[in-house]
C-alpha cells in the first residue's frame, strides 16, 4: 500500500475521533558591525504568517505593564504563560496572564503575592517537561536596596497558583537581573532542574551566580559563580548541558556546565559589541545590550547548536545580531544581521529554537518612523540553522510612541513550539503600556486571505517544516472549521474532520489540490509549494463562509505532526 493511500484510509478512519481537553551598576530591576550586513544573510522565503494582536493585561488602570517573558507548555501548544513588570497595584508586581486556545483569549489575568516585600519584578517564565509552569522574579525593596529570588509555580497552565517559593536569598544582597531555564527532558541525569542565574549585588555572592533545584523548586543549591557582567540568558542542551550568555561592555561572553551546574568550564567570547546607549536617543528610555540564548534540541541536522543574539550599534544605529556555535561554544559562525532594515535601531530581541530546528527571533523596531522614535514590533525565522534569516515580518498592527517614558522595561519574550512562536512587546495603543502578544506561524505560510467564490483563484500555501522532518511525507488538506485538536496517530490534528472530506475527499496533486503531497526536502521544505486553486464557481455554495487548511506528516506509515490551522474568507 502506497503512502498517499495509507494517508487516505487513515484520516477516513478517524471520522469521529475523541477530542482532546483545552486549546550606574546597570540594574535590571524595574525602577519608581557593517561588515555582517554587508555578506547578506537574508533567504527569500516568503513572509511569516502573524495573527491578531492579543492584549493580556486585563485591567483598565491606565498603569504601566512592560518586560515581558513567555513560555509555550511543551504538553500543550495551546496553553502559553506570561508575566511582566505590572503596575496595576501602584508598584510594579509580576504580573501573569495565560492563555489555553492558542493566543486567541487570556483565561488569566492578575498580580502574583510579594511574599512579604514591597515589589517585585524582572520576570522569567519556564515549563517543564510534565506541563508545570513557573513565573520566576525579584522580589525587592527600595529601602534598603536588596532582594530575594521566588518561583510562582502552577500546574494547570497559569489558572492557578501554588504559595511563592524561596530560590535565593543573602543578607544585603540585590540578586538582580534573574532568568529562568528548565530542563524539560523527563529522564536521565539531571533531567527536570531548574535553573537561575543572576547578578548579585552589594554583598556576597556578587557577580554572575547560578542556583539551582533538582526537586521542582522546593529546595535549592547555594550559588556557583560564573563571571563578571550582567543580564544573563540560560539554557539547556539536549543532553542536559546549561549554557550561559551575559553582557560584558564591549563583548558577549559564554560558559558551558556539563554536570547540572555544579561548575562551569572556561569563559568564552562569542562575539564583540558595540553597546547600545544608556538611552537610546532620541527616546529617554534605557536599553542594553544584553544577549539571549537559545538551543536546538530537535532530531534534526543541526541538533546541539547553540545560537545567541544581542543588539549592538552597528555605525548610527542599533542592529539585531546572531551567531551560533556547534563545538558547546568553543568557537562562534561570523555575526549575522537579522533585521533587513539598515533605517532606524532594532533593540530588545529574544530568540527561541521550537523542535523541528526553526529559529525565531523577534525585536523592538524603529524602521517606518522617519523620526525614529516610535517602535514595532518585526519577527524573522531561519530553516537552516541561522545561516540566513527569512524577509522580516511586521508582528504588531500599531506605531508605538514611547514619547517621555524613561523605563519600558529591559527585555522581550518569545518562545516557539510546533511551526508557530509567541512574540510580546510593549504597546502603547491605548495609552498606557500594555503587553501584548501575537503568533507567528512559519511552518505554513498562506496568501491571499480571501478567494472570490464567483472568480475563484488560487491560494499558495508554502509547507516549512523545519530541518528535524527532511524526508517525511506531507498531505496538505483542507476542511469548514477547526477544532480544539484531534489525536492523529502520535500527532494532534486542528481540523474538523468531518466537513473535511467536503474539499479534500478527492486524490491528493488533483482537482484544486495542486503538489499537497509529497516529500519534504531541504529545511523540511515541500517543493514546489502547494496551492489550492479553485475555478470560478467551484466555490459558490460557500460564499461567506471560510476555509481553513493544515497539513499532516508522515513517518514509516505513522503520522508524527499535525500543523497548526490558517484560514481563508470566502467571498462574493
């Protein structure tokens, strides 16, 4: 039996399957290179497909919501967690918001308990491999200056949440700029830590620190020092390796542990900076150059790469940088540019890695105000590894001035899970700063939005995989609606299968189902591109109503991956 045929009687089969549940010092604590352009670097893959704006801050204080960090439950590619430094209270609490049907609405919206200090802040958002999801912050006070470390813990997706735990504390110290990383694997050494690290402050341990806990977050390590800096961005191999980045004036620098960070091998460069302002003129607000770190930890080809961005001044204006390293950062590729843009500064980036090997990198963007003041939010992707990034997409709807504002926060979050990755920024539409969030989806790209049911026309739907499903089969197909997910093999499956087989019951490459089978080839791309193109009057009866498609893969007769949905209009 044929793949294509195996394919058919599968989905047929599973007509009614059972659907699944849910869809100075520079502080980092709230306060009251031409050449790289020059090589290219940039792919022409199309645009990225980006959803509608979401807005996860509930309240109507007018107060201030800003630096953001998210997470994609691993267990659920419908559930992300988010926090931020929020206001709402007066001072600034970790604030956290969730969402279980994709990005579409927030299910949870509020402050978190300060545990006996007066503020807290610098947010850091992780999953762990059950589906556990953990807000990580500072909890402060101004007066005096010093802090401690707590973990927010909940697990049912950011409903709830059980008592703050202690991570760190010291007599006097300021435990500043804190991140989070979480080794999801469920088995093996080390497998499920966590892990913090920071910068102290005022007294012992000073410096770069990483604590960490192998039972979930009840009890900790005491401090093992790293180095010298600030802002520090963890994560984790795929063996279990940590992997440190941090900021240290003119360079990035990079350490490794191979034993749960116990200990950390020797100090690294990746790459020289040139640092952003204090205050990136002609705006008030600060802004670093601190970097991210991200980790490939698929089955793919490029499996144990670590890959780091910063922002950097590159001749008048800041750029969005990123290399990689393939020996556990011994030595580092040559810095690419990631934003195609040379007009105005790009700042603020994060980068996550998802499981097929796609890396996604979205920033702060100051490209389309000719007085390069206002921000937008811009996404990138790369399919081979970070040797050349897509065109850059536009992620939020609106212009955002900042106008007076002397804190916006020091960072941006995203994290990337099954072809799509959640981006945030901080928006000012409503007048105030607010977070807000929108998906962008890589893995199947679509245009136009609509069809003309008397004219028909033809959609183009380019499948990218990622570099983890070179050689997997791929059928894309069509349906009147979707769904909270179907169990589809070892896959989940968003379409409703039903009025499925209205538009897709025909043989796959025919009828208005052009090159939707085949074989993935180099990225996990399929060529040529399907497209689903419909005569004139083929589509009468559903003037008004939309279509959405998503495609499935195949491996040795089993399905492994079901693609997020993206939907077209019908119209007149």
């Amino acid at each position: 039996m044929t793949p294509c045929i195996t394919l058919a009687f599968s989905l047929v089969a599973l007509a009614c399957p059972a659907p699944q549940d849910g869809p100075e010092p520079e502080f980092g604590f709230p306060p009251t290179l031409e050449e790289a352009r020059g090589e290219g670097g940039h792919a022409t893959v199309g645009p990225l497909n980006v959803g509608k704006n979401l807005r996860m801050n509930g309240d109507n204080t007018q107060t201030l919501q800003n630096e953001y960090s998210l997470a994609i439950n691993p267990t659920d590619r419908q559930n992300f967690l988010a926090s931020s430094n929020d206001y709402r209270n007066g001072v600034p609490i970790l604030g956290h918001y969730a969402s279980l049907d994709g990005g579409k609405t927030i299910v949870s919206d509020g402050v978190l308990p300060l545990a006996g200090w007066q503020n807290s802040g610098d947010p850091a958002v992780a999953f762990d491999g059950f589906g556990n999801g953990y807000i990580m912050g500072l909890h402060f006070n101004r007066s005096p200056l010093t802090g401690a470390l707590f973990i927010h813990k909940t697990r049912d997706g950011g409903r709830t949440f059980d008592a703050p735990k202690l991570a760190f504390a010291a007599a006097g110290n300021l435990p500043d700029k804190p991140y989070i990383t979480i080794d999801q694997r469920t088995s093996g050494t080390y497998a499920g830590s966590i892990y913090i690290t920071f910068t102290g402050f005022y007294s012992a341990p000073s410096g770069l620190q990483c604590v960490s806990s192998r039972d979930g977050g009840a009890t900790w390590s005491s401090p093992v020092a790293i180095g010298s800096g600030q802002g520090t961005s963890p994560a984790i191999g795929p063996n279990g390796e940590v992997y440190v980045s941090w900021y240290s004036t003119t360079t990035i620098q990079f350490r490794a542990s191979t034993n749960g960070g116990t200990s950390f091998g020797p100090t690294r460069t990746v790459a020289p900076i040139v640092r952003i302002p204090n205050r990136l003129s002609p705006t008030s607000f600060r802004a670093y150059s601190f970097p991210t770190t991200a980790v490939d930890r698929s089955n793919g080809p490029f499996r144990g790469r670590i890959h780091v961005s910063w922002a950097s001044m590159n001749g008048s204006t800041a750029d969005v940088f990123a290399c990689y390293s393939d020996n556990a950062g011994a030595t580092w590729s040559t810095p690419k540019v990631v934003n195609d843009s040379s007009t105005g500064d790009q700042f603020m980036q994060w980068m996550a890695v998802d499981e097929s090997g796609a890396v996604f990198c979205c920033w702060q963007d100051r490209r389309n105000d000719i007085n390069n003041r206002k921000h937008e939010c811009f996404a990138s992707a790369s399919f081979d590894g970070g040797v050349t990034w897509t065109k850059n997409w536009l992620v939020s709807e609106t212009q955002n001035d900042p106008g007076s504002s002397g804190f916006i926060g020091d960072y941006n979050g995203l994290d990337a899970l099954a072809g799509r990755a959640f981006a945030t920024w901080v928006d000012f539409r409503n007048g105030s700063q607010d977070a807000y969030t929108a998906a962008v989806q890589a893995d199947l790209e679509f245009a136009p939005v609509t069809l003309s049911a008397a004219a028909g026309g033809t959609v183009d739907l380019p499948i990218k995989a990622g570099p983890a499903r070179v050689g997997q089969y791929y059928l894309l197909v069509a349906s009147l609606g979707t769904n909270a997910g179907y169990k589809l093999g070892d896959a989940t499956f968003f379409l409703d299968l039903d009025p499925l087989f209205v538009l897709s019951a025909t043989v796959p490459n025919q009828g208005p189902f052009v090159n939707t089978f085949g074989v993935l080839g180099a990225g996990g791309f399929a060529t040529p591109s399907p497209k689903f193109a419909a005569t004139p009057g083929l589509l009468a009866s559903l003037a008004g109503q939309s279509i959405s498609f998503g495609y499935v893969l195949l491996d040795k007769q089993r399905f492994t991956y079901g693609s997020n949905p993206v939907t077209v209009r019908v119209t007149n």
